[in-house]
C-alpha cells in the first residue's frame, strides 16, 4: 500500500468509521473502522424524570393547619390549592398532608425549605396511587360533630336549611369514641368554598335535636 493510501486511512480512522476502500495487493478490500465507541450525551442514559410531576407525604401536620400555611411554608416549590390534600383518619382527624410538585426539582426545594426552616416538618417520597387513594374535599365538605344518635338525615337536612349544598352528599357515620359509646357524625358537601364557610360561620355551635353541635371545614 503506498505512503498516501496509509496517510488517508490515518486520517479517516482517526474520526470515525472510514469511508475510503483500497485493494490491498491480495485483491482484498482495505475497509478501517474507527477503535473509537460512538458518544452519546450521557443525560439520554441519566435522565430520572426530574421533569415530572412528584408526590410527596407530609409529616407534623395537625388539626389546625391549613392548604395556604404549607403553601405559603414551601415558598418558591409552585404549590396551589389543588397540589395540597388533607389525609383524614376514619374520624376525620388529620394525620398528613399530601404534596403534588409540578418537578422533582420543585420537591428537592422543598426538602431544602424544610431543613432551613428547621424540621417543623417531615417530607417522604409517595407515589401516585398514594395521591389518588386520598379525598379531596378542597374547603366545600363540613364535618358536623355532636350530634346524637338518633340523628336522620332529615335532621342534618334541617340544619342546612336556607344554604345551598349537594343533598346527595350527606353522609352519617358512627364512630367509636373514648367513652363507653359510638358518637355520631356528618359530613355535608357544598358546591363552593365560599358557601361551605358561611355554613361553619352561621351554623357552629348551634343545636340538634337539643345537642350543642360543632363544625369544622374539611380541607
């Protein structure tokens, strides 16, 4: 093979898979490939879906805490309304909160937030099926507490009357208590937040079948 046939397999070998042929004095064709594995960007092979949604369990909550307190405590993690949901034990106290971030990135800011905050509140790692199994009751659902045993649903009806909710919402349950006995408990859906607060705000602290009832917003 002669100096410039070797100069331009040199050439071409050093780049990539080389496109000049020669015969060699055999007869055989002269074919160079490159030694040199092709590169690939290294985030194709590394990509972790930091771009997705990502849930998230809050821990530390109490009955106390609403949706905008953690919102407004996980500043700069794009949290609204809707990304926040109440987790209710079968007595409707609140044991956790679950988080939708938009990114991973904005849930690795809100592990920052809470560290720098110091620790009022634990943040672990859920999934969505975690997400979906809790109900969204977003401030339109009230809790009505107090009322007897006897309690109908024409009774919780009359409680409500003069306010605009689903009628098909009420729901009673029974419910063990710490005394000897099952207490009684409601819950009312509202088709607003707004008209769920004037409930609470007018009908709180009011009488059924002459028990003293409390009310609460469910988040």
């Amino acid at each position: 093979m002669s100096g410039i046939v070797r100069a331009a397999l040199r050439s071409k070998c050093g780049t990539g898979v080389c496109t000049f042929v020669q015969r060699s004095r055999h007869g055989f064709p002269v074919r160079c490939f490159s030694t040199e594995a092709e590169q690939h960007p290294l985030n194709s092979f590394l990509d972790t879906g930091n771009s997705g949604v990502t849930y998230g369990k809050l821990l530390g909550t109490n009955r106390h805490t609403l949706k905008t307190d953690i919102i407004n405590y996980l500043e700069g993690c794009n949290l609204t309304m809707e990304d926040v949901k109440m987790d209710y034990n079968r007595s409707f106290f609140p044991v956790s909160m679950f988080l939708q971030f938009p990114t991973r990135d904005s849930y690795d800011n809100a592990i920052r937030v809470i560290v720098r905050k110091g620790r009022v509140y634990k943040l672990e790692m859920a999934d969505r099926s975690q997400w979906d199994q809790v109900t969204p009751y977003d401030g339109k659902t009230i809790l009505i507490q107090g009322v007897p045993l006897l309690t109908s649903f024409e009774d919780i009806r009359r409680i409500m009357s003069g306010y605009e909710y689903d009628s098909s919402s009420i729901n009673i349950f029974l419910r063990s208590s710490d005394g000897a006995y099952p207490i009684k408990i409601a819950t009312v859906r509202f088709h607003s937040r707004t008209q769920a607060m004037n409930a609470y705000l007018a009908k709180n602290g009011t009488f059924c079948l002459n028990n003293r009832i409390s009310i609460r917003v469910l988040q």
